[in-house]
C-alpha cells in the first residue's frame, strides 16, 4: 500500500474538519474564533497541493474532495456567517437567508474552476478562500457596523457573490522561487498587506481582500495595454 498518495487526500480532510469547526464557530457568534478556523482551513488548502505537486500524487478522487472541501469550508463557512450577522439586525427573518446566496455562487465559482483550462496558473474571479477570509475578516472586524447597517452587508454579499463568477483575471499567490523578476506582483501584494497590516492591525484583513481584487484589475489592464 503506497501511503505517501494518501497524504493530500488526508489534508484536504483536514481543511474540511477545519471547515465545519468554523460553521459551528460562527452558529454560535465566535466570530474571532471562526476566522481563526477559516485561516486553518486556508492554510490546509495551499498545503494539500503543495504536498501532491511534491510527492507526484495526483488523482481524480483528489481532485473532486479539494471541491468539496472548499465549498464547505469557504462557500458554507462565510454565508453562515452572514446569516448569524445578519440574526442580530432589526429585520425579517427571511433576510437573513440572503447570506447564502455565497455558498450558491461559491460552487458555481468551484464547478467553473474545474472546467476551466485556463486557471491553471492563475483565475478568473475571486477565489472562494480569498472570499471567505474577506467575509471571516469582516464580521469579525466590523459586525457592529454589519448589524447597523445590514443594508450595506447585502450589498456587499451581492457584490462579492458577483465577483466570485465575474470573467475578472486575478493572480495567483504562488512564489516561483525568490526571484524579484518572477514574482513581482506577488512581492508587491505582500509589501502592500504589511503596509495594511502596520496601520489597521487586525482590522486589516478584509482590507486584504479588497488590495487583492484592485491590484489584480489594475495588473490585468496593464498587461492588455501592453
């Protein structure tokens, strides 16, 4: 029995347990907690490609549970998290179910990266964990402001929903070694995430999220001006 195809398989569990502790986190309104959950989970999900790329153990079965994974822990994870927000505004019940309309866009963002030769080595809309960690940062940073203004996290669910499925190239975060040359956007990002990260702390996070989509636009029209 070859165990060494089984280790990728084994993280992509991981980031799903990480997943499902992040829904039950948010159930119970451990905001803080269910980022925590989420960044476990993100960090599970760039580990179990990493590892399959290192010990060539690429499968099918591989392929299909990273999806599953992903919509659980960064399609449920985020419109639970909404939902319970939105639990705590002076509204109808039956707004609050608008926060799962993520999870729904989330595997319609999921099935097109699957289908969809041309991200191998970067995409085309926002990737579901990068939204996950927008939405994780935010009720965490700012539920107050969420809950006041409830409005406002609506649109902001519509829009990211939106972006999740939008025909936007953004880049990936892979490092191809140390090179400035070859990973200058990359480089760039992280320069600008320190910068975020010195003057709003913690309240940085969705901010993250925010820098990510413009510098993807920005680097995209570039390159088409070219």
């Amino acid at each position: 029995m070859n165990i060494k195809k089984h280790i990728p398989n084994a993280i992509t569990c991981l980031n799903l347990f990480s997943g499902c502790v992040a829904i039950w986190l948010a159930f119970r309104g451990e905001f803080g907690g269910a980022l925590a959950a989420i960044f476990i989970a993100a960090a599970f999900d760039f580990c179990d490609g990493f590892a399959a790329r290192l010990l060539k153990a690429y499968s099918p079965v591989g392929k299909e549970l990273d999806s599953l994974a992903d919509v659980v822990s960064f399609g449920l994870t985020p419109g639970v998290l909404v939902f319970t927000l939105l639990s705590y505004a002076q509204i109808p019940d039956f707004v609050r179910f608008a926060g799962f309309i993520i999870p729904v866009f989330s595997a319609l963002r999921l099935a097109k990266f699957n289908l969809d030769t041309r991200q191998t080595n970067s995409f085309i809309g926002l990737p579901v964990p990068a939204n996950a960690i927008f939405w994780g940062g935010a009720v965490f940073a700012f539920n107050e402001i969420l809950i006041n203004y409830w409005w406002l996290t609506l649109i902001l669910a519509a829009v990211f929903s939106g972006l999740l499925v939008a025909e936007i190239p953004m880049f990936s975060l892979k490092i191809k070694g140390l090179a400035w040359k070859e990973n200058k956007i990359q480089y760039i990002f992280l320069l600008g995430c320190i910068v975020l990260l010195a003057v709003f702390r913690l309240k940085s996070i969705p901010f993250f999220i925010v820098w990510y989509i413009l510098f993807s636009v920005f680097t995209s029209l570039k390159l088409k001006n070219k």
